[in-house]
C-alpha cells in the first residue's frame, strides 16, 4: 500500500514558477514509476510527466516539455515537479500517482496507476 500527499500548489501569475511535492508512505518507494498527472475544469486528466528510478527513464507531455521537471528523491520518499514558465493553460488539479510500470504506454496513462493523491489546485492568472 502507499499513501501519496501533495503539496505546493497556488496561484502565480504567468512566466512564473512552483514546485509541486509529493511525499509518499512505504517501504519500496524506488521500484514504484511516479507520475504526476492534471485535470482541468471540463476536461479528462492528462498525462504531464513520469518517472522511473528503476530504468532510469523519464516523460514528459509535449506541452510541458522543456518547462517542467520531474525529479524524486528515495530518501525522502518525494517525487517532485518543478514548473517554470506557467501559462494559463497549466491551470487545474495536478495529482501525483504511483504504479509498478513497465511500458510507456502504462507510464504515461492515468489508467495503469494503482495510488493516486488527494490533488493540489495550480491557478495560473494571465
């Protein structure tokens, strides 16, 4: 079982920045892919980025590419997303998740993930 918080989120205007945490509970943290994932208002949740520690392999969504980093760090048990030059279209709940993945395609699809958080509300203004 595990048990995943976020935190971080808020309000910044665009151009700006946050960093979005994701602390988790349990013991094999480092064999779980982390994904962070958004929903916007009247839309279905999309992928934003992943990460695995076991392969070393990370992917990201084309529109946050180059913007956003996704970082982890074992002994905190913490996934991160840093997200700089926010556009209004970032606006919505980002969740963090977890899932023992093995392909892309499961890497990069909300349905694969087992845990998922409570979510934490990004509100860029333009």
């Amino acid at each position: 079982q595990v048990q995943l918080v976020e935190s971080g989120g808020g309000l910044v205007q665009a151009g700006g920045s946050l960093r979005l945490s994701c602390a988790a509970s349990g013991r094999t943290f480092s064999s779980y892919v982390m994904g962070w994932f958004r929903q916007a208002p009247g839309k279905e949740r999309e992928f934003v980025a992943a990460h695995s520690w076991s392969d070393a392999s990370t992917y990201y969504a084309h529109s946050v590419k180059g913007r956003f980093t996704i970082s982890r760090d074992n002994v905190k048990n913490t996934v991160y997303l840093q997200m700089n030059d926010l556009k209004p279209e970032d606006t919505g709940v980002y969740y963090c998740a977890a899932g023992l993945l093995h392909s892309i395609v499961q890497r990069t699809a909300s349905r694969w993930y087992d845990y998922w958080g409570q979510g934490t509300q990004v509100t860029v203004s333009s």
